[in-house]
C-alpha cells in the first residue's frame, strides 16, 4: 500500500518533468511506426481497391478525411461484434464484388488504422499500383508530329 498519495504505479524516469516530456508525445511519421502484418493488411486492401478499378476515387477520399483515420479505427472496433456475427453472409456477398475481409485481418486493420502514417501507406500503395499499371502501358503513338 502507497503511504505518500502514490497510485501505486511506476513513476517514469526523471519525475514529474520527465512524464511532462513524453506527455503528448506521439509516434513517428513514418514506415516504422507500422508492423509487418499491419503493412500486409493494408497491401491486401490496396490490392482489392486497385482490382475494382476504384484506386483514384479511394486516394481522393482517403487524402480528403485522412485526419480522421482515429475515429474510422475507433468506428470499426465498435462495429467488431456485428463483424463477427454477420461475416459469414457478408464476406460472401462482398466476394461477388470482388471483395474479400478475412476475419483475421480485421483486428489488424483496426490497429492499423489507428496510426497516422496508416493512411499514407495505404495511398502510398495505390499510387505504386496505379503507376506501375500506367507504365506497363505501350506508348500510344499519335498522328501528327510534335511541334
């Protein structure tokens, strides 16, 4: 039992100051705040996005309400019960469209998607995807000559 006041946890190096320091501190903004399988879950996703042919409208969207990748993550966990009663019916309805969320990946995407840099790796993705099927295009000769 704590006799000075104390809640009886560990007190950070440095005191009160050193909490101070690390208070509001968040993590980096960049590939290595994602884990390996959280980078997997989100290149599977790109890849359906870009299969469906939908890769500029997701980019436009995902780069409009970025901000709010916390809340979409938050959002999801909530939904993760009725995920889990009705992904038998659902996964095999959005399979006709071409879609297709494993039941293991979606406490990943959640966690994922509760990291900032999240959503600048999935758009990250799409862009390299829709580059890479631009460049595998043949050049399109044209009639007149360039002036």
């Amino acid at each position: 039992m704590a006799t000075d006041g104390d809640s009886g946890g560990e007190r950070p190096p440095g005191g009160l100051k050193g909490w101070l320091r690390h208070a509001f501190a968040v993590e980096p903004f960049d590939e290595s705040c994602l884990l390996p399988e959280e980078k997997a879950v989100l290149e599977r996703l790109a890849r359906q996005i870009h299969s469906r042919r939908l890769t500029s409208p997701a980019i436009l969207w995902l780069q409009s309400n970025r901000h709010m990748n916390w809340l979409g993550s938050q959002f999801l966990i909530m939904l993760a019960p009725f995920f889990d009663m009705t992904h038998p019916f659902a996964n095999a309805m959005l399979r006709n469209f071409g879609l297709n969320l494993p039941p293991a990946d979606y406490p990943v995407l959640c966690q994922a998607l509760e990291k900032r840099y999240s959503v600048e790796y999935l758009v990250q993705r799409l862009e390299a995807r829709a580059a890479g099927e631009y460049n595998d295009q043949p050049a399109i000769a044209s009639d007149s000559p360039d002036r």
